[in-house]
C-alpha cells in the first residue's frame, strides 16, 4: 500500500470547499464531475452537485463529493488531516490563511515535541492539524 488518500464528503458545499482549499493551499483542482454530467438519472436539484473532483498541491491530495439522494454527511471530530510543512514560514503562512475564516482549536506555538504546531477547523468542518519539526 503506497498511501491512504482523504476523502471529504459534503452536503452541497463540495464547489465551495474546493475553492476554499485552492484559496489557502495555493494549488489545483481537478476532473470535476457533476451529478448532471454522469451517465444516469439525477434529479435536477443534484445536476450541479459534485459527483468527484481531485485537488492536489505538492503532495497534498484530495478527493471531493457532495452526499447524493439519501445519504447523509455528518460533520464531527472523529479525523484530522495532519499537514507537515518544511519550514517556519510554510505553516505560518497556512495558519494564517485557515485561521481567517476557520475556528482555532489550538493556536500556533512551540511544542515540547519540538515542533511548531497548531489545529483548525475550517468553514466546512474539516480539522487541519498543522506541524512544522524543527530541524
């Protein structure tokens, strides 16, 4: 097994995520698909939902869909995505940037790991632990 890849499923808001994580992470997203663009019946009201969309920045990857028909996305604190950056400034940088529009469950410090770290939540309920090790 090479890596295990993040999913993140959402209620509708899978467009706006993605243009969040572009936003802060700097990086690409990609083969999005609509509901209204797959080859089956989709009730009008999901023909703009996201089916699946990629997004990568370095070797940050991550796949995106929004909940269709039934299913049911539930936001909550069981996974954190962990970010390790290579410098002091990288997760200065990105802290900033996720803690303008998200909510701090731990600002940034020193740690006696001997780290820099942090944790944020993001708009859509996704944890961002943040870590730089000093080297």
């Amino acid at each position: 097994m090479k890596q295990a890849t993040p999913y993140l499923f959402f209620d509708g808001k899978a467009g706006e995520a993605l243009a969040y994580y572009k936003e802060i992470f700097q990086g690409e997203v990609m083969d999005v698909q609509t509901f209204g663009e797959a080859d089956f019946p989709t009730p009008p009201e999901y023909d703009e939902r996201i089916m699946h969309a990629r997004f990568k920045k370095g070797d940050l990857f991550l796949m995106v869909s929004d909940s269709f028909g039934d299913q049911t996305v539930t936001v909550g604190n069981h996974i954190a995505l962990v970010l390790e950056f290579e410098s002091e400034e990288e997760i200065n940088n990105h802290y900033e940037r996720l803690s303008k529009e998200g909510s701090v469950h731990m600002e940034l410090q020193d740690t006696f790991w001997g780290a820099v770290y942090a944790k944020v939540e993001d708009p859509f309920g996704v944890i961002w632990d943040l870590n730089y090790t000093k080297g």
